[in-house]
C-alpha cells in the first residue's frame, strides 16, 4: 500500500478510465464518488418520504409499486428512509464527499495521506449501499425496526416481515459503514496531523477544516461503538447468544429462552436472557455523536461562507474553534438523553438533562458569531451565502426545542409524537442539507469549472426553505396535541381528527419541496456541461482551493508547495489593495 | 517536483506546519519521491496507526461494558423471590497460558526484526530508495537470525493455539449460546484473534515484499507499523484474558 500512496504523487495522473474515474486513489475523484453516492441516496430516501406523506393522509390511495400501504410496509419506509437518509446522505456527503475533496487542498496537500485506504473506504461504503438496498428485494421485504433498530423487535426474526434476512443484511449493511467510516475517520485525522503546508498552523486552517477534523474525531471513536453492538446483534439473532433479547417473550405461544430448553444448535439453554436496554445505551453512545457527525461540517460550511459573502472575518475565529471541539467532546457525555423513556433512574437522568443543556453554551457561542459575521458586512447574497443563512436559520429554529426535549418532564410526555420528528428533522435532517446545498452551489465551480445557474439556485432556495419549515414546524403542533409518531394510519382516531387538515397541508408542501429539488437536479447536471465557465476564484476567497485551476490538477497544487503566510478569514483588512487576502499571498500584503 | 525544498539539513520534524510566526524549515510532507523523505512516511504510518488502534480500544472497551452489563442483570426468581443473575462462570483452557507464551515471545522477536531492519536502514546509504547490493549487506542478510519468519510462526502458532482453546471448551460442551460467559469467550478472543490474523498477513507482506525487492525502506515501515499494532495486540490480549479470569 505505501509504494502506491507513494506512486500517487510522485507519477503523473493515471490515464485508464478505471484507475481514472472507478477505483482512482485521487482524493477529488473520491470525493465525488461519495457525493454521487449520496445524491443517488438522498433521492431514494426522499421518495420513500414522499410515500409516507401520501399514506399518511389518504391511506387509500393506490401508489406505484405498493398498491395500498400496509401498516408493517409503512414501517419499512420509515426504516429505510431514517437508515438512508442518516447513514448514506448526512454521513456520507457533507463529511466524505465535500471532506475528501476539500480537506487536503484547504490545508495545501496534494492528496489524503493514505490513498489507497480512501479508495478502499468509498468502495466499502458502496458494498455497505448495495446491501442496504439488497434488503428490500429479499423475502419479507427490508426491516420494519426503525433506524435505531430497537431490540427485541429487532433481535427476533419472527417479530414481523423484514425481521429475517432483510433485517440480517441491515445489520451487515451498518457493519461495512461503520468499518468503511473508521477508514475514513483516520484517513482525515492523520491527513490533517501531517499533511499541512508550511505555514499552515491549526490556527490558521479555515474551520471547514476544523469541523471535518472534529467530526473525524466522532467517527473514529462512535462507529467502533455502534460495529461492537451490531456484532452482539447479529450473534443474537444467528446463533441463540442472549445479550440483548430477553428471556420469557412470548413469540407466538413459545417464550423466548424457556427454562430447560434447547438453543438452535440443539444444546441445553442455561441463561435466562439479557437487556434489551444494553443495546439502546451501545446504539445512543454512537447515535448521539452521530448528530454531530452529520451538523458539524455544515457548520464549518456556514462559517466559512458568513465570513466569505459578508467580505469581513469570522466573528471569534478561536472561539468557533473551541465551540466546534466543546460539543464535540459534549456530544459524548448525552447520549441518555434519548433514552429518558426507558426507566432509567431519575439521577442518571438528571445528569445526561444538564449535560445536553450545557450543549446549549457552544452552540449559542457559534450562533451568535454567525450573527456577529454577518453584523454590519457587505453582504453578497449568492445561493451560496443564501443557504449558508438558511442553515443559520433552520439550526436556531431546530436547535431551540433541543433544551425543550433535554428535560425528562417534557421529554416523556413528548418523545413518542411528532414533536421529537419536527426537531430532529429541523435541526439534523434540513439543517445538514442546507449545508450541503451551500457547499454545492459554493465549490460546484471549483469541482467541475463551471458555475451553477444562479437564477434556479435562487429559486430552488426560497421554495427549499419555505417548503421545510411548512413540513416540520406544524409537526411541533401536531405533537404537543398528541399525535404520536410511528403509526401508519390515525385518520380514524377521534381526538386527532381536527389535524387531518394540518397532515394535508404538510404533504401538499412535501410534494412541493420535492418538486424544487428536480429544478436543483436540472441545474447541477445542466450547469456540469453548459454553465458559464468559472474563474479561479469566483467568489474572491481566501482559501487553498481559490489558488488553483478549477477543477485542480492531479496533484491539486500543479508541483508546487504553496506556503501559508496569512489567517483563513482576512477580508477587508484595512490597508491591503484587495477587499481579501488569499492566504498563500506574500506575508507583507497586510498592514497588521 | 517541489521547486522550494533545498538540501538544507532538516530539523527533526515536527507534527503539521509551523506556527503563525515560525515557519519551519522545508520538510517533506509530500511523500514525492525525495530519496530520504521515509522519515515522514514512517511519521504519517505511526500517526495512522495510532488511531486505527483508537478505533480498536473503542471496540473493545465496548465490548467490556456489554461484559459487565450482562453480568450484572438479574432476572427475577419466583422461588427465590428476588432478583438473580443467570451468569456461570466458565474455566478458561489451560491452553491460553502457553498461548500467552507464544504471543509474549512473538513480541520480542518482532522487535527485534524491526531493530535489525532499522539497522540495515542506517548501513544502506541515504539517496536510494533501492535494497542495496552491497556485499557486506548480503553477507548480513544471510546469517542473522530471521526474526520476521520466527515472528509469523509463533503468530500462527498462538492462532492455532486459540482454535484449540475454542475446541476445548467445544469439546466440554460449552458453546457460544451456552451461557452469556460463554458467549463473551468467544467474542472477546475471535475478535481478538481476527485482529491479530490482520498483523500476521501484514507480516507475511513484509517476508514478501522481501522476496520481491521491495525497497528496504517500505519493507522496514510495514515492519514498523506493524510491530506497534503486535504490541498493542499483545497487551490487548493480556487485558482480555485477565478480564475474563478475574471478572468471571
């Protein structure tokens, strides 16, 4: 492996088309092998959405491939659009996608400092898709479990359609992430350890680079968690182990582990079973820091648009250093807060409530730098920047019913209805997707040479955001008047009758939001072969990637060593002939 | 390639870029082909592996918590009328001892094919990447001991040794599903094993990049990385079976 990392910068570009476009060991190719990935995937998750949101109002309807919905196949869509979505979109684009390809060039690298294991992690990560999506195709359909795949519905192959292969190959599916995730994880680390250009200090790296950074740090340390509890699992499930299911279920007029019974390979059973509740504390000790993992980078893709579009530095450029590793660290110390339901003690909870509202502190700190950026800026309002303020937006108006949900009073009657859906999809699932729109319409030139369409990016925009919060804001309503979340079809229950008009007027906006998003697919894929040519640097930025080509030469920096001289964010300093300061320009252009 | 880096002596190197003020002098960080730039790979490859082993202590204290969780849960006894834990402690092999032995031993040899390697590193003059033909090397190469080869033996000699013990206890009639000690035993040393099965064919690399004349450099670095998982592998092994001897 290290004579190939080694050929990779030393040879020319390779010319075949596999080592070229299939298993090329050049981080920007990648980079957009993962965003492709996720591009296939966030349509796939989104289409099952879109048949959720029509069974949910007219359960009668007639839809291609199902017929009518049944209750255990709307489950299946739940799962797999969770699954998809948190795994295959939010982990894989903003983080191996926009990472991978901007990590090294930001921090003046000519490449990730293993390729060959970054080529080895996408195509894991490919083989974990195609088994993810396998799932669906093999008898009993894909699981019916949910993202977080809760034991004992989970652990017991006869507990509904999808528990038995389909479930097996989910939990095989989520094995390969986590492995293919670790690859990655070190890869950035190590990456950002030792490939730094002269003059690149920490502090100097644009907090892109720190977020990515950060998030490697979660990746590396929560993905072994969720791989540890995915192996118990399948043990469970294959070979009559007893971690997590417990003794005396009743399956169908047999108990689970009865005493003096035989296990599947025919030996006496001499345990009386474990705790479904060990699999929920190993599953949240990953999920939690998995939020992060998919917010954090659009965060440093904010942050470094703000500052970008408003021509003036970041506003506490080391305090969004310390925010950014503060809820990294706190990220860890929370997971029981999904958990307050499952009788834990009042002690315990009280501790994982303040910790999770302590959250609160970093977060805020970010926010308000965000406003400080903007404050008094020169503001260009590019899609970019557009949805870089979009993400501020949807991270406040997600993130403030977080201190709501941290407190076990509230959170007990709340956790099981609609509310818990509208916050996390505010905050994890439209927030980090606006950090991912930002970051495609910001580097589409520098990744293809071409600008995207800025009158579709607008409109895109404005129907995207108004679309998401008339999708999940109500969902805050229908929860606090009780409607609980999960259930394929409520239509007919009484006390939840007046909010059939609410549900109606959420899908409405659904199949809306969805239809913008053909417009994005048009002028990504349209802008690629016919948009107007781009600049070096069309936004006039200041970092690493704005000093090449676009789209960079195979060694990104054409064989020289670009030295770093200036911090990631000096716009309008006073004194310098240009309203920026790239900062590989010579160390005298500044007056301070 | 890199028209900026000059002969100059270089400072040992120091983790990433320079400070704000401090730039540092030119290092090689781009692995480009610069004959004595295996410093700098052989910093990236430990900082690599210092991680990959994060990711591995991870997994493992993960697997010490589910250890103790299910040991600890009780289920309820009518007869008893109180909460009792279904938890049999298993008598581990007497096989693991020798086992022990063999991964204890396999460690030192490993070393000491890494200090030969590096030795050899220092003899063959810098500028070349290519295994040297100096007589005096050859001569070298052809009587000492061939530590690699001793270390990929006794590798799979202490993976053989815990098919063994996995056949012992079949042979006893303890199972994975047998009971949750049980099934941790197997757990803890597959996973366990499969890891070190990983080093074994790092080794088995390395004895082949010999064959195929690699350079010496990327022979010694596999080497080097590899030692550190070994070791790490050893004490990994020393927890777990004291884990599951004193907390049985």
């Amino acid at each position: 492996m290290s004579d190939q990392a080694h050929a990779v910068h030393a040879h020319a570009a390779p010319t075949g088309f596999i080592r070229k476009y299939v298993f090329s060991l050049d981080h920007k190719v990648i980079g957009i092998q993962y965003y492709f990935l996720a591009l296939v995937a966030v349509f796939v998750g989104m289409f099952l959405s879109l048949f959720m949101r029509i069974h949910l109002v007219w359960p009668e309807a007639n839809l291609p491939w199902f017929g009518h919905i049944k209750p255990e196949q709307y489950l299946t869509l739940l799962t797999m659009h969770g699954t998809i979505m948190v795994f295959f979109v939010l982990t894989t684009a903003p983080q191996s996608g926009f990472g991978n390809y901007f990590l090294p060039i930001q921090i003046g690298a000519p490449d990730m400092a293993f390729p060959t294991l970054n080529m080895l992690s996408f195509w894991t990560t490919f083989v974990s898709f195609v088994v993810m999506i396998a799932a669906f195709f093999v008898e009993g359909g894909a699981p019916i479990s949910g993202w977080t795949n809760y034991v004992t519905l989970s652990a017991i192959p006869s507990a509904g359609p999808g528990q038995g292969l389909g479930e097996d190959l989910w939990v095989i599916s989520i094995a390969i992430f986590c492995v293919a995730s670790l690859m990655g994880a070190l890869n950035f680390i190590t990456t950002t350890l030792d490939l730094r250009a002269r003059g690149m200090s920490l502090f100097r790296m644009p907090l892109t680079c720190w977020a990515w950074f950060v998030t490697a740090m979660l990746g590396l340390l929560a993905f072994g968690v969720l791989l540890a509890g995915g192996i118990l699992l399948l043990l469970d499930r294959n070979l009559g182990t007893s971690f997590f299911v417990p003794g005396g279920i009743n399956l169908s007029g047999n108990l689970s582990f009865p005493p003096g019974g035989l296990n599947p390979g025919g030996h006496p059973i001499t345990h009386n079973g474990g705790s479904p509740l060990l699999w929920q504390h190993l599953f949240w000790f990953f999920g939690h820091p998995e939020v992060y993992i998919a917010i954090l980078p659009g965060m440093g893709v904010a942050s470094q648009l703000l500052s970008t579009f408003s021509r003036k530095p970041i506003f506490g450029y080391k305090a969004m250093v310390y925010a950014i590793l503060a809820i990294g660290i706190l990220g860890f110390l929370v997971w029981g807060h999904h958990m307050f339901m499952s009788g834990m003690s009042p002690y315990s909870a009280f501790a994982f409530s303040v910790m999770t509202m302590a959250i609160g502190v970093p977060s805020a700190i970010k926010t308000f730098n965000w406003l400080g950026t903007l404050w008094g800026g020169r503001i260009r309002f590019a899609t970019p920047m557009l949805f870089a303020i979009g993400f501020v937006s949807l991270f406040v108006s997600g993130g403030l019913s977080g201190p709501f949900l941290a407190q076990p009073v509230l959170d007990i009657p709340l956790h099981d209805t609609y509310f818990v859906v509208g916050h996390f999809h505010l905050i994890m699932g439209v927030a980090a997707i606006f950090g991912i729109f930002a970051g495609t319409y910001y580097w589409f030139p520098k990744m293809f040479g071409r600008m995207m369409n800025e009158t579709l990016g607008r409109i895109h925009f404005f129907v995207t955001l108004a679309g998401a919060y008339a999708i999940f804001m109500p969902m805050h309503y229908l929860g606090m008047a009780g409607h609980p979340r999960r259930y394929s079809q409520l239509t007919e229950v009484n006390y939840l009758h007046r909010l059939i008009g609410l549900q109606e007027f959420m899908s409405i906006a659904a199949f809306i939001t969805i239809a913008v998003q053909f417009v994005f697919l048009f002028n990504f894929f349209w802008s690629m072969k016919k948009g107007k040519k781009a600049e070096k640097n069309p936004w006039e930025a200041t970092t690493l990637e704005w000093t090449v080509p676009s789209p960079p030469p195979h060694d990104n920096f054409g064989g020289v060593t670009p030295v770093v001289n200036h911090g990631p964010y000096e716009y309008s300093v006073p004194g310098a002939a240009k309203d920026y300061v790239m900062q590989t320009d010579p160390a005298t252009v500044t007056a301070h | 390639m890199a028209t900026t880096l000059s002969p100059v002596a270089v400072d040992e190197p120091k983790i990433g870029g320079g400070g704000p003020t401090i730039v540092p002098p030119p290092r090689d960080g781009w692995g480009d082909g610069r004959p004595d730039d295996h410093r700098d790979r052989l910093r990236r490859y430990r900082i690599g592996m210092f991680f990959a082993l994060a990711a591995v202590v991870m997994l493992f204290v993960s697997f010490t918590s589910a250890y103790i969780v299910r040991q600890g849960i009780g289920s309820w006894s009518d007869a008893s009328a109180r909460y009792v834990t279904d938890w049999k402690p298993i008598t581990l092999p007497p096989v693991l001892w020798v086992n022990t032995v063999i991964l204890l031993a396999s460690s030192f040899t490993l070393a000491m094919a890494r200090r030969g390697l590096a030795r050899k590193l220092q003899a063959s003059p810098r500028r070349t990447a290519k295994p040297m033909p100096a007589p005096a090397l050859i001569v070298d190469q052809q009587h000492s001991v061939p530590w690699l080869g001793i270390t990929f033996v006794l590798g799979a000699g202490f993976l053989v040794g815990q098919v063994l013990a996995w056949e012992q206890m079949r042979h006893l009639g303890i199972f994975v599903s047998t009971n949750p000690s049980s099934s941790f035993f197997y757990v803890l040393t597959g996973a366990h094993g499969l890891h070190l099965l990983g080093g074994v064919l790092a080794l088995a690399y390395a004895g082949l990049a010999s064959l195929l004349r690699k350079p010496l450099v990327t022979r010694f670095l596999v080497v080097d990385v590899t030692a550190l998982y070994w070791h790490f592998m050893d004490f990994l092994w020393i927890y777990i079976f004291a884990l599951l001897h004193f907390a049985r």
